[in-house]
C-alpha cells in the first residue's frame, strides 16, 4: 500500500472540475442548439462543424464529463483514465471553439490543464483510499 498524502485532495477537486465543466458544457452545447444565433459567427468559420453542430458535441461531452467526475470522485480506476481523455477532447474542443467564445475558451482550457495535472500526477492515491 503506497502512502497517502493530503495531495489527494486534488483528485477530489479533479472530480468536482469535471462535474462543473461538464455542465458549463452541457449549457454551452443547449444554448448553441437551441439559439445559434447567440454566438456572433467570426469571419472565419468553425472546423468541420456549424455552431450547432459544435452544440451537439458540447451537449454530449459535457453529459459524459458529468458521469466521469462522479466515477472520479468516488475513486474509480477507470473513470480517471477515461476523464483524461475526455478533458483533453474537450480542451482541443475549446480551441476549436475559440472563435465564438474566446475568453471562455481560454478559462476552460485552463481549468483543464488542473485538472489533468490533478488526475494525472495524483491519481493513484484516490483508488487505495476506496
């Protein structure tokens, strides 16, 4: 059994971040759904989708995100592999969507970057701990 250290808590903080991304993606994703029209178009366009198309992606990433920072939050191994993956899909996903929306792009992705830093140089200690 590896020692645990208070640095767990990051995990903690890790799964709580990825509850409250998850739902910034899940408003983000409804309201370029339902009113794409909210977001000024730039001149440039956006990659491989329209901005409903990117609402989509949001809406479901953001439903995934929610159920992977619970799984994290209670320790499981696998939710901490897959929440990586997941929160570097979504950072790529705000750089695609910083046309729109760069100010918030830039925050997310910053909180991104926490949170992998969280799962992955802490990670370990969370599992032994349930």
């Amino acid at each position: 059994m590896a020692k645990i250290t208070g640095w767990v808590g990051w995990i903690w903080f890790a799964g709580m971040m990825l509850i409250m991304n998850g739902l910034f993606n899940v408003i983000t994703g409804l309201y370029a759904i339902f009113d794409d029209q909210l977001y000024v178009p730039s001149r440039f366009g956006l990659l491989l989708f329209d901005r409903t198309g990117w609402g989509w992606v949001h809406l479901i990433l953001g439903f995934l995100l929610v159920i992977v920072g619970m799984a994290v939050s209670v320790g499981r191994g696998w939710a901490r592999f897959v929440s990586v993956i997941l929160v570097m899909i979504n950072a790529l996903t705000q750089l695609v969507w910083i046309a729109v929306n760069p100010w918030w792009s830039l925050i997310i992705i910053v909180l991104d970057v926490f949170i992998l830093y969280a799962l992955i140089v802490h990670g370990k200690e969370a599992e032994e701990l349930s």
